[in-house]
C-alpha cells in the first residue's frame, strides 16, 4: 500500500461497486476541490466522465500506476451535498454502483460533460393572472392545517382521498404556503400524460415561475428547467420519478400524486421507487412530504398502521358531486358483440343521447391481441420471445409488445397454407372500429401507447375531451389516472377478470387501485355517474367487495391475508433475474448465488431458481431466484456479503443478471 497526500476518490458510472483512485492533473488545484464537481478521467481505452468524492492519503493500487485525471469540469459541484446523501442512501439501500446513481442522477448533456454555467438560459414565464383559491370544505382544511403545521421537520402525510375528492386543491393551497415563505416545491406524477394537466392547473393559480421535468423533453430543455429549480429560479417543478434528484436551491415541501402507481419503480438499470426515494429526501431535508392516493398502496396503509405515516382523510367528493354507482354485468352467456354485451350498448346508447361522454376501459391496446388459423389453430408467435405477436389493423403489421420487433401482416397461415386467419381477442384499437360501426356519428378518442406516440398528440386528444369533441372515450390504464372528465357519466370495464388469477401476489391489489381509478372518471360533475363492469366471475368475492363496501375495507383484507403468508410489507423480498442465450447458463448463476448465502440464517429463506413468468424475451432465457427476510436489516446484511461473491462467479460474463430490492413485479 503507497502512502500519497494528493489521491483523487472518483465515482465513475461503471457495473464496478467501488471508487476509481487517480492523481490530480498538473493544473489542479487541490483546494479549490469540491466533493460534487465533474472530472474527465482516463478509463481503459475511454475517458470518461466521473464525480469527484474526497481526497484520500492512501490507494491500494501502487502510486506509480495511478493515473492523473485529464481535467476538472466544474468550478463549483453540479451535484451538491444533500443529493450526494441522498445518491449514497440509494446505492447503498438498492445495492447498485455509486457511479452510475450520482450520473445518472444529472441531465444527459451533464452526463456528456457539457458545462452547466448559464449559457443554457431558461425561457422561464409567469401567469399573468392569479386564480382565486377555492373554498375548502371541512375535510381538505383539516389536512392543509396539518401540513402547514409540519412546515419545518420531517413528516409523512398519507392523504387518501375518493376520486374527486379535491386532493389536488389540498396540494395547491399547500404549496402556496410553501411559497410565501419563499421556499420551493416539487410534486411527482407517475406519467408524462399527466404533467400538462397539472401545469395548466398550477399556472392558472400561481404567478411563479414552474417548470417541467420528464423524459418527453429535449436534453436542452431538461438541463434548462434542472438549472431553474437548482438556482431558485423556478420555485414549483413538476416531474416524473427521476425529478426526485433534481437540486433545489430550498425545498420546502414534496408531494407525489397517485402514490401507488407502479410507475414511480424503475423496471431497468437502476430499479429505485420514486416514491420511497422522495421520502428519504424529505428525511434528510427535514420537510414534509404528501403522498396522495385514492387507492394507496399497502405499504402506506401499513405505514399509517405503524405509525410512521399520518392519515389525512377526504371521504367526499366536493361540491355536489355523487359517487358513481356500480353495476355488474354476467356475460358468460350471452352473445357479445365483438366483447361488448347489448346491456352495455343499450346503456352507452341512452348516455349518448342526452349528450354526455362515455369512457371504455380495456388494458390492451392493438386490435386483437392474436391472429389465428381457424384451420388448424396455428398462431404467430415472436421468435425471440415465444409469445403471440399483437395485430394491428391500422398499420397492417405484428407486434411484439415484449420486444418491440414486428414484421408485416401474413395473409396465410404458415403451418397449413390456409388463409383462414382471424383476430382473436381483443384490443383498443378493435374497440375502437366496433363502437365506430355502432355509433357511426359520435367521435371517438382512443388514449393508448399507440395513439399517443406524436409529440403533442396527447395533449391534443384531452384538449378536444374536455371541449366535448369526443363523445366516446376508450383507453388503457393511462386513461384512468387523475384525469377530470366532467361530462362522462358511465364508465365500462370491459374485462375486469384479467387479475382474479395471477401468480403475482400483487395482482389483486392492482386491480382493484386499476378498477377504482378508472371508476372515478364518473359523475365527477353534478351528473351522477355508473361504472358497468362485465365479468365472468361476478360472484368473485373481492369483486363483491370492491363494489359493495370500499377500497379502505378491501386494503384491509388484503393486508391480513399479507400477513398470514408473511408476504411484504410483513416480509422483505429482494429478486435476482438472470437472463442469457443458454437457459441452463442462467440457472446455474442463480443457482450459484443461491449456494452462497449464508445457510446458517435462519431469517433468510430462498425460492427458486425458477424461469421466470416470460420466460424468454428477445431471444433471452430469464430466470430468478427470490430471497425473503423477516426483517429489512437481515436482508440487506445478507444483500452486502453477497454482492461481493457475485462479483467473483466465473460464469457471470455469460449472463445479464440484475438485482431487484422491494420488487413489485414477481412474474
């Protein structure tokens, strides 16, 4: 071991979990330092871009071998120290490379090593008019009572509230009180489509500059709205899951809206959860945070039983709107047409009549999710993921939604010649050419993946919504979240049986936040609403349930029955996914991983390794092992000894594995 005053620590953004150690560059000054500031360093053939830590006296690589880094970027640190904490809190906690959280947590154009002085002016504006607050009622100042009361310490409010309910209002008159002290706020959504809706609701209230965060943006634009919230400049910053990272000049409240949404969890790379990151933020900052939900997810609910998280309840919609009513509709025998029962076309008929808007839901986009022989049954499937390719009409190709591959629409069948091919199933855009034939003069919008690729495109789809150009609205999931539609009065699921028997312990959880969500796109006027959901199970006791009692008395039942299968948030899970070319090569790595831990922790339990619920995808063979623990600490222990002896796995070159802490998928 070399002794040296003058050892420069660097986060580089690589797969390796420790810091890279070299020497300053001629022109260094030492003193001048800071922890945050981005270097250019030589790495192997590359040179890259890292984030300088500390000064260290000690290396374990010899002196002579340390090389001098090829300059420092920054004179003062893009990254500051409360985002260090919270970058070192989220590798540690999720078990991933410092390097690659501290840049990944900076704009793309940081990342490339670009400066971040002023020369990216931000267009910032101001609402000329400021729109009067609306009266609370009882309940909604009652929780803006108490987050006012919390404005200088950490706590954690659970604000559950019925679809229109007013949680919005809550958070407008709360972070307006965060702006008289003349502190900043951000508030998360979990998708793009929603962050122009709340623009348009926050710029109409408040006369301070807001921006945007979100990966619909151009680099330049993002880089522009992250130096606004860092100098102070823009005082409200409204963002996707990776705005969590964004510095602030002073934040002084943080809300995330539709806290339970599966969005907030990063599937790939670095899978952190928006949601709980935020909350250690809010922590380590010492203010408030708000996470709101009409359908909260259990671990809040749990949280609130635990005493870690505060209820703040609104039990009523505001104004004089009702809560819509339910009805259940059997068609396991009777004649659909194309999906849609005549009991459901008699009902969108009537709401069409008296000039209201009706709104479909079906999870599924594309036409039908399969083509098939009606000869000999045969279906294409994506050869590099083994499952049915989705047909879609309008463009006359296949899908594969797994991998993204597609190929043109066959005429014959490739097992029998025969040209008996039908769509089977079906999607949004099926829906959508069905209910054009039923109601050729209503127009009708479709808010789908598809639909919405064009920049613009769905803005302008809930632009014409809400003017009432469309009178017939059809969507997946992203049509059900936080949208206000005050003209739609009858909401259909049109299958509601797609979670009644998954092997995902999440699954019924999702449906019912799904199904209530959706549902709440009802009489959210002075109309009175109706959800019809059509089901083959209508006996389903937690259909029962969801419709006949309430999302709170449901979260309970769902909560004991965690409890008794010691399932999370009674247990903690952490998923090791393997995927490679030779099925048998992932399975031996899981396998390997599962020799090494530790057999003498009795807190611990393993299962698997197993194929995992797509078992390939783009020509992979996945595979994943689970580990359980009773307590947060036995797993992380076992996590920390482990990482280590991964790294050591020879045939860990072969195949792509990842680690998944707090996973919320399991198939």
């Amino acid at each position: 071991m070399a002794t040296q005053s003058t050892v420069l620590k660097i986060a580089i953004p690589t797969p390796l979990r420790r810091y890279f150690d070299y020497l300053p560059a001629k022109e260094t000054d030492i003193g001048q330092l800071k922890p945050g500031v981005r270097v250019r360093v030589p790495f192997g053939r590359r040179q890259l871009i890292g984030i300088f830590i500390g000064l260290s006296s000690t290396s374990d690589v010899s002196i002579d071998k340390l090389k001098p880094i090829e300059c420092v970027i920054d004179q003062e640190p893009v990254i500051p120290e409360d985002i260090m904490q919270l970058c070192a809190w989220a590798a540690e906690y999720y078990h991933y490379p410092m390097g690659e959280v501290l840049i990944g947590a900076l704009p793309s154009l940081l990342r490339q090593g670009k400066p971040a002085e002023r020369v990216y002016p931000t267009p910032l504006t101001r609402s000329v008019h400021q729109a009067a607050p609306f009266s609370l009622n009882e309940a909604q100042q009652r929780a803006v009572t108490h987050i006012r009361a919390a404005a200088y310490g950490f706590k954690a409010f659970l604000l559950e509230g019925v679809t229109g309910s007013g949680k919005t209002e809550v958070y407008l008159q709360a972070i307006a009180d965060v702006l008289q002290r003349g502190r900043q706020a951000l508030l998360l959504v979990p998708e793009i489509g929603l962050t122009p809706q709340a623009m348009q609701r926050f710029r109409e209230r408040f006369t301070v500059p807001i921006v945007t965060l979100h990966s619909g943006m151009t680099a330049k634009q993002r880089l522009q709205g992250w130096l606004a919230a860092t100098r102070g400049d823009a005082r409200v910053i409204i963002g996707t899951r990776s705005a969590v990272f964004t510095p602030f000049a002073d934040l002084g409240l943080i809300i995330i809206d539709e806290e339970h949404d599966v969005s907030f969890k990063q599937q790939e790379g670095f899978r952190y959860h928006g949601r709980d990151v935020a909350i250690m933020r809010a922590h380590f900052r010492q203010i408030p945070i708000v996470l709101g939900s009409a359908t909260p997810s259990l671990e809040a609910v749990h949280n609130v039983k635990q005493g870690r998280f505060q209820s703040l309840m609104l039990p009523e919609r505001t104004g004089k709107a009702m809560m819509p009513v339910f009805e259940i509709i059997d068609i396991r025998h009777m004649t659909l047409e194309q999906g849609i029962s005549s009991t459901l076309l008699q009902q969108i008929e009537q709401r069409l009549h008296c000039g209201e808007q009706v709104l479909l839901f079906l999870n599924r986009r594309g036409f039908s999710p399969a083509l098939i022989c009606h000869a000999c049954g045969w279906i294409p499937m994506c050869q590099r993921c083994n499952k049915p390719m989705t047909y879609h009409q309008r463009v006359a190709r296949l899908f594969c939604h797994h991998c993204d591959s597609q190929k043109k629409l066959i005429h014959s069948c490739e097992q029998c010649a025969s040209t008996a091919l039908y769509p089977m199933g079906h999607g949004t855009e099926r829906l959508e050419v069905i209910l054009k034939k039923a109601f050729p003069h209503y127009s009708i919008a479709r808010l789908d993946k598809d639909s919405t690729r064009k920049k613009g495109a769905m803005e302008t789809l809930l632009e014409g919504i809400q003017k009432g150009e469309h009178a017939i609205l059809i969507g997946t999931q992203m049509l059900a979240k936080g949208h206000h539609f005050p003209n739609v009065t009858l909401v259909a699921v049109i299958d509601a049986d797609g979670g009644f028997f998954s092997a995902d312990f999440c699954s019924l959880e999702r449906m019912a936040q799904l199904i209530i969500q959706v549902a709440g796109r009802a009489g959210r006027d002075e109309k009175p609403g109706k959800v019809i959901i059509q089901t083959r199970h209508p006996e389903h006791c937690f259909l029962q349930q969801l419709v006949n009692e309430n999302y709170q008395k449901l979260a309970e039942i769902l909560l004991k029955e965690r409890a008794l299968a010691a399932l999370p948030p009674y247990s903690h899970f952490a998923l090791f996914r393997a995927e490679a070319y030779n099925n048998n090569d992932a399975i031996h790595f899981l396998q390997q991983i599962k020799e090494r831990v530790d057999e003498k922790n009795k807190n611990m339990q393993t299962m698997g390794p197993i194929p995992a619920g797509m078992p390939m995808r783009a020509g992979r063979h996945r595979s994943q092992l689970l580990l359980q623990a009773k307590k947060r600490s036995y797993l992380h222990n076992e996590l920390k000894n482990l990482i280590p002896q991964i790294e050591k796995i020879p045939t860990k070159k072969r195949v792509r594995w990842s680690l998944d802490v707090d996973p919320i998928e399991m198939v």
